[in-house]
C-alpha cells in the first residue's frame, strides 16, 4: 500500500508540473514562420513539429515541461482526438486561465505495445486567433521525466508515434466531439450539438 501511495503521489506531481495554470510557451510563440491560412491547414498531416519549453510555477519554483507541436493542422483538437480514439476518456480537463478549451490529462497509459511502462499525456491546442493553429502533446514517464527534451532516448519514438495517430486519424470518428463538449460546455453541447 506504501508504494501505491508513492506512486500517486508522483503522479499528482506530474500532473502539477504540466497543469499549472499560469504556464507560457516560448521559441516561436511570436514568429510568422508557423502562420497558416486556411488553404494549408492540413487533415490528418501538419505543415511542421516544433518543440517548445511549457512553463509554470510549482511551490515557488518555476519548471518546465517540453511541448510538441504539431502546427498548421487543420482542428486544434486533433491531439485531444487521437488520444480519446486511442485511450478512451480522459482522466482530467484542467483550465488556464481565461481560456475556453482545457488541457486534457491521461495517466498511466501504455503507449508502446511492446512495453508495460505508463505514461502521463497531456493534450492542448490553440492558435486559432493568430492563424496559427496547432495542436500538442506533453509526455512524462512514471517518475516526472519529460520525455520529448532535447536529451532524452524516447524523443524520437514518441515524436513518430504521435505523428503516425494524426496521419492515420479516422475523420468518421466523432465520438469524441460529443463527450468532450457535453463535459467541458454542456451549454454549447446543449445548443449547438443537441440543437436545443
């Protein structure tokens, strides 16, 4: 029982780490070189990966988790999807500040077949104001190691992953559209999906 509680523990710090609500992303937050418009945002595909630092305040420290970014694609939700179609439900919706659309959490998810390691995943999007529309994933292992920096073994294998879901994404899949508005806005659910 002693090491279950440890183990939530852990998690409940990943969790915190990737979650905080007063996070900020750098390295081409600003540029133009990521600006799409609407005859090159892309269905299952995108026009590049970037990598940025997602940072944020945890008991007085700031830390940092790598964001991958799949930009120009053609829904900010399409990170979220892949991961509903792939794992099912979410395990958490976690909003920042003044933002209508929420991170969306996995714990302990077996990414690889070939390996009985869980994962944390975090999922977001956004861009839609500046043209820039993207969609990311945040990694983490069991222990809070941030699997898509620069330095670690899993970048690769993860990055190709995650590039292999949105390239293969079944469009007539819409499971997910229903669940995730009835959860995060059960109003525009209400009005713009049941019609009422």
């Amino acid at each position: 029982m002693p090491e279950f509680t440890n183990i939530m523990k852990r998690v409940f710090l990943i969790m915190s780490i990737v979650l905080i609500s007063s996070c900020k992303t750098t390295q081409d937050s600003n540029s133009d070189t990521n600006r799409c418009n609407e005859s090159n945002y892309l269905n299952n595909d995108f026009r590049n990966i970037t990598y940025n630092d997602y940072r944020g305040k945890l008991n007085n420290d700031t830390v940092s988790v790598t964001q991958m970014k799949f930009n120009c694609v053609f829904t900010e939700f399409l990170s979220k999807k892949i991961m509903f179609d792939e794992f099912g439900k979410w395990d958490e919706a976690r909003f920042k500040k003044n933002q209508r659309h929420p991170m969306l959490v996995w714990n302990n998810v077996q990414l690889f077949s070939d390996s009985v390691t869980n994962y944390v995943v975090a999922t977001y999007g956004g861009g839609e104001e500046d043209h820039k529309i993207y969609s990311s994933v945040m990694v983490l292992d069991e222990n809070g190691k941030d699997l898509l920096a620069v330095n670690s073994k899993l970048r690769n294998e993860i990055t190709e992953y995650f590039t292999e879901l949105i390239r293969n994404n079944d469009e007539n899949k819409k499971e997910f559209y229903s669940i995730y508005w009835r959860t995060v806005d059960p109003k525009f659910y209400r009005k713009y999906i049941l019609g009422n």
